[in-house]
C-alpha cells in the first residue's frame, strides 16, 4: 500500500463527513451562512542545529514563515516544509524551537513553558549522536521522548507525535576520534534509527520515526550524493555534508525537509517537481532538486507504515499535570 495521499481517492472517514448535511443547511438557509473555515493544522518541530540549518543558508531562509518559540529569528528545515506545504496547497502553521548542541531533556528541563500547548503535529529531533556524553546510547533520548509526547498528549490527545532519525556525521565516521570510526558510513545513521526505535517502542504517545538518515543512506548507495567528503567529492555527485562534515549542507537539509513533508502530510515528494520554489531560492537546479525528490520518494516508499495505535485514542487523566509558571 503506497504511503502517499491519492487525490483521486474518497478520504478513509467520507461516510462519516458532515459535509453532505452542511451543504443541505446551507441551501435550505438560501447561502445566508458562510461556509467554514478550518484552522490550520498546527506543527513543532524541537531540535537542535539540525532543524535551523546550521552550516546552510538554509538557516536565514524565508523566517517569517516560521513562528521560532526562542527569538532567534532562524528558520531552516521548518521553512521548507512550510514551503513544500504551500505549494501542496496545504495550511500548516510552522513553529520551532531549537537550541544548538543539545538532546531532548533540555527541552523538557528548560523549555517546557514554551512547549506546553496544544499542537496537531511534533515532530523532535535528539542529539546527533543519541546522547552527547555516551554516543550510541539511547535511554537519554528515549527518557525524554517519551516524557515530552506525554506532555504534548495532555494538551491533546489527538496530537502525533514523530520522532526524527538523523545522518550519520562524517567527523564521527572518517575521523580517528569518532564512535564510529572505521565503519561503513551508513552505521551511523543505521544506530541512530534504531535508537530512535527503542524510544518509540517505550512510548504509547509516539506515532513512528522519520528516516532522514535514512533517505541519506539511499542518495549514497544510488550515487546521487558522495559517501566520503574527506576525499573529495565525485564528479556529478552532491555533497550533503556542510564543510564542518557535521551538519549538513543546502542538499543536505533540503533532502531532510523533503522526508518530514512526505511523512506528516502523507504527499508525495515527486510531486513538488522540478519548478519547486524553494531549490531555485536557494541555488538548487531542478535536476538537483528532483534527484533529492527521487530520493524522499523512494525512502518513504520503502518504509513500512506505522502499525495500527491506539495511542490518539489514550486519556491520561489525573496522570496529566498542569506544568508550574
């Protein structure tokens, strides 16, 4: 079954709909009501670097378009998905809030008063390496993801909570001193997504995982990106790494941006096609931007859909409590 939305398709709930009794009140009052509107669906994304787009001009890109809780005024990877949306025809309301260097348990420590309202979608990003102090290990991150979708949950129960599997660093892969020195480039980002695994089995208030590394993975295996920048970069192929070889570079964030657009709004990358308006703003060709499109597609495509929860149907009750301000 294709994860993407078929417009030509009836949504899953058509019977249950109240658009037919509506449209009915609305002739009998002879068009004196104006139709609804429906709000926008709001997002959060809660990171680090990786969100904003350190190393990129990816992190001063289009910031009004994105409500940053901190003040920062940086945009990144929230202003593209805001971007992919608009031209989806999709209403979201994008906000971020991002501190550079840090795992989830600061947000939960430091940033609960910002955080602590209602949202339709999450999406949070942990450390780089699971957990700063112990690469590798994820019982930090799974700790503090579990603790942050509940509080979400409290606000409302109806909210999807995503976590974000990031890259494999090349520091941390090429160089002598990295935890995953001496092993295949994928690793990395391999670990991290079953880190990212084990918080989303401990947690009921966790909807899935999104395979940014993933998707990295594939653009090196199929030859659309370098897989080592220490030794140069190969000629037609993109470097996804920005020149830290840590975070990432316009590509780089441009193909994560692309698998969080297709994973939340269940759209096909593909379909933002070679006149995206976001790759041309930032200096990406079109063929550059539909091989990342490529990409994204086939990452999700190859996901296999979350299984059937129960988690949006939980109630807390007395186990939510009003945070202290």
């Amino acid at each position: 079954m294709s994860r993407f939305h078929d417009p030509t398709k009836s949504p899953d709930r058509a019977d249950c709909s109240p658009a037919r009794p509506l449209s009915l009140l609305l002739a009998a009052l002879g068009g004196l009501l104006l139709p609804l509107v429906a709000p926008a669906t709001t997002v959060l994304f809660v990171g680090n670097s990786f969100f904003y787009g350190e190393g990129s001009i990816v992190k001063s890109y289009l910031p009004a378009t994105v409500a940053d809780l901190n003040g920062t005024g940086m945009s990144g990877v929230p202003a593209l998905f805001k971007r992919f949306t608009q031209a989806a025809g999709l209403d979201f309301q994008v906000s971020m809030e991002a501190v550079p260097g840090v795992g989830l348990d600061h947000h939960f420590n430091e940033k609960r008063l910002l955080l602590d309202r209602s949202w339709d979608e999450i999406v949070l990003s942990g450390y780089s390496t699971l957990d700063r102090d112990h690469p590798g290990d994820s019982s930090m991150l799974a700790d503090y993801a579990g603790r942050l979708a509940k509080l979400f949950h409290c606000r409302n129960p109806g909210v999807v909570v995503h976590l974000n599997a990031t890259w494999s660093r090349a520091d941390q892969t090429y160089l002598a001193n990295g935890h995953w020195y001496g092993r295949p480039v994928s690793e990395m980002a391999l670990d991290v997504r079953a880190g990212n695994n084990v918080a989303l089995h401990a947690s009921p208030y966790l909807h899935d995982v999104i395979p940014v590394g993933e998707a990295w993975n594939r653009a090196f295996a199929s030859g659309v990106a370098d897989a080592n920048p220490y030794d140069g970069i190969a000629s037609g192929q993109l470097n996804l790494w920005a020149q830290d070889q840590y975070h990432a570079s316009t590509e780089g964030y441009y193909l994560e941006a692309l698998v969080i657009f297709g994973l939340i709004t269940n759209q096909d990358p593909l379909t933002l096609g070679p006149g995206e308006k976001a790759a041309a703003d930032l200096g990406l060709s079109s063929a550059v931007a539909v091989a990342l499109q490529r990409v994204a597609h086939d990452e999700i495509k190859a996901q296999a859909p979350p299984a059937p929860a129960t988690k949006n149907a939980l109630r807390v009750g007395g186990e939510c409590q009003p945070v202290a301000r």
